[in-house]
C-alpha cells in the first residue's frame, strides 16, 4: 500500500519507518502541508498521512477522491482541520490516533504552569546576563490554590492526578463527565463556576462548534483578577484578541500557550532569519507574564511511537477491510 506522508519531519520519518519494520507500507514522505496547492503530490497513491495544520477542506476532499485516495490517516488526535462532511461526500474514511501520551501533554501543561508562576524563563534570561536579583520574580505556592481542567478525557485526567498531587482544589468541566473522570474525585461544575473561582484554567478539550473561542471577552470578564490559562489543546480554543486586551488590563495574570489559532503557517518551521509577519502574535510575544512553545507538548519519545504505532494499525486495518479495528472520525 502507498502512503503520501505530509508535513514530514525528521522525526516523523524516523518512528515511521522504524513501525513500519516488517510492514511492508511504502511511504513517500512529503515535507509541505497538504493543501489545495500540493493535493496533487497525492495521484498514485492510496492514501495520505496527514499532521494538525494540513488543510483538508472541501477542494482537496475532492482532488483526493479524484486520485482514488480512499483514506485519510491523521497521525494526531485533533482532526479540527477536516472537513468531515466533505470527506463522507467523497467516500474517503478519516482515521486518528484517539490516544497516544497523555502524559506527555499533560506535564507539558504543567512545566507552564511552573515557569509562569516561578518566572523560570525571565530568571534564566537574568543569570546570562549577570543579573541575579530577584525583584519581580515572586511566584506563588500552588497548594491550596484552585485549578480547573476544561475537558475530561484521558489528558485532563491526568492533568486533574498531577495537580492534585500538589495539593490543589481541582475543578473540572466536562459536557459529558465518563465515570473515570468522576472516580478522580475532582469537583465536575459548569463553565460558569470555572470561570468564577479558578486562579488557573488549563484546557483540554477538543476544537469544535461549542468550544471555538470558548475563552472570549464573555468569559474572560467573569475571571479573577490575575487568572493564569493554560492552552495545550488547539489554538481556536481563545480569542487571541481578547486575551490581548485581557492581559493589557491585568485580568489575566499568566498565559501559557503550546498552540496558537493562526500557527499552521508559523510553527514547526524555522523563520529565524525572517521578520515575524503575524502582529498579533508578535504582540504576545511582548509580554514578560507570557511563555509560548511551538505546539511540542506532545513532543517525547514515547508519544511519537505511540503515533506511529496507531497511524499504522488504521493503516493496515483498512487495508485488510478490518474497519472495526480502526480509529475512525465520522461527521
């Protein structure tokens, strides 16, 4: 079976073609995003293997079918970047990877969580250049503060597990809370109260119609003073303006962000030799209380096998006609 593998990094190719020992696939790796421009590279395929900022809206949905592509292998949880609906339309299936390191986000959130509140990132920058005062490095103890997790799955459990180990009141939102999320003993509230008593908001929910901008200017207004959020998820998840101005005012205390709502042009590429062309997020850069990193949380060793092991299983699967076995998204 052939496989055209977009936005291929090093790393990608690695643990793939290390799954793929005694397989047999026969992988093309493509280093560009699919999208409307490079859905050609795909003729003579099978299928494709795509990554979170590939575009797979109703036009390339469409020049896939044409090429015969059958299946779309998401090497991700997050699938925010297809159009499902268009995919069903063309008879193409859409394979995830449902679960791959919890862990690996989880305390990605967490190592935010302590930079933010610790200053790591501005103590660093100080000691290299010989500064080793400590005015406007104060953070906080984070026992007894309250934390909230948006989101309740495998992620935000073992978000819930890690804080809770530091001796936090942990709240947690969840429209449909499983019986494991309810067995942690966190509190299960709505937004509302998320909002209201949180000192920090971690999300990790997925990006869809009710959760697009679901920290705005709305929610923002009903936060404490000085709030920290958290965004490991997907970028669509705030209103990056809003968030501006909220931190321009001192409502938001602390942001730490591993994913930023216009990045599919931005991350996992080096443009240190360019000018930053984006303002608005040039503009986050500015902020001493903000870290940023280059959606990596899911960045270790065990969750890249992990991917390549499942991308794989939905790969096979589907070429032996075993669609149960497989990880499928439907509209």
């Amino acid at each position: 079976m052939k496989v055209a593998v977009f936005s291929s990094k090093s790393y990608d190719i690695e643990h793939l073609n290390q799954a793929n020992e005694g397989r047999g696939l026969e992988f093309t790796f493509f280093e560009p995003h699919l999208t409307e421009q490079t859905a050609v590279l795909t003729k003579g395929y099978d299928a494709v293997c795509c990554f979170v900022n590939d575009v797979i809206n109703q036009q390339v949905a469409a020049e896939l079918a044409s090429y015969d592509i059958k299946l779309i292998a998401m090497r991700c949880a997050g699938f925010n970047n297809v159009d499902l609906e268009a995919c069903e339309k063309h008879n193409l299936l859409v394979a995830r990877v449902p679960e791959y390191s919890p862990n690996a986000v989880a305390e990605h959130a967490v190592a935010l969580i302590l930079d933010l509140n610790r200053n790591i990132h501005r103590a660093f920058s100080r000691i290299r250049e010989n500064d080793y005062s400590l005015s406007g490095l104060m953070g906080f103890d984070l026992n007894g503060k309250t934390v909230s997790i948006v989101g309740g799955g495998k992620i935000g459990q073992t978000m819930i597990r890690i804080m809770q180990g530091f001796g936090c009141r942990v709240l947690c939102y969840d429209p449909y809370p499983s019986d494991a999320l309810k067995e942690l003993g966190a509190e299960i509230v709505p937004l509302e109260t998320v909002w209201a008593e949180s000192d920090i908001i971690s999300l990790h929910c997925p990006l869809v119609r009710s959760t697009y901008h679901i920290v705005n200017s709305n929610s923002l207004s009903q936060m404490k003073k000085g709030v920290m959020v958290i965004n490991t998820s997907r970028g669509g998840l705030i209103d990056t303006p809003a968030i501006i101005t909220a931190l321009k005012s001192g409502k938001v205390g602390y942001l730490g962000l591993d994913v930023y709502e216009e990045e599919a042009e931005l991350f996992f590429e080096d443009y240190s030799d360019q000018v930053l062309q984006d303002d608005v997020f040039a503009r986050l850069t500015t902020f001493k209380n903000v870290v940023i990193t280059g959606h990596q949380a899911f960045f270790t060793h065990e969750a890249l096998q992990a991917i390549a092991e499942v991308t794989l299983s939905n790969i096979e699967s589907f070429e032996n006609n075993e669609l149960d076995k497989m990880c499928l998204v439907k509209a």
